[in-house]
C-alpha cells in the first residue's frame, strides 16, 4: 500500500465509511484496513473538525 492510498484510507475511515465500502472503492484488503490505527483516524477527525469539514 502506498503512502497516497493509505492517507486515503484514513480519510475515508475518519469521514464514518464501512470498511465495506472502503474496500469495495479502494479494491484494498481488510489487511489494509486494519493496518490503520484509531489514532491515525482520530487525528485526522481533529484535523478535519478544525478546517470544517467535519462536526
């Protein structure tokens, strides 16, 4: 997985996706999935919060 893909994966993971979906768009594997930690995720949530883009 390349580091573009995996800033996606976060991404999708902090905007609420199923893993279902994700993997269904993004043809990665549940491996992949949870390669990512709730840290990594949550981070980005703050991120996003601060910009506006998330509540």
């Amino acid at each position: 997985m390349t580091e573009q893909i995996k800033r996606q994966l976060i991404k999708a993971l902090a905007y609420g996706k199923s893993k279902d979906e994700i993997k269904e768009c993004m043809g990665i594997s549940d491996e992949d999935i949870n390669s990512i930690t709730a840290k990594e995720v949550e981070a980005e949530k703050v991120y996003y919060r601060e910009m506006g883009y998330l509540q």
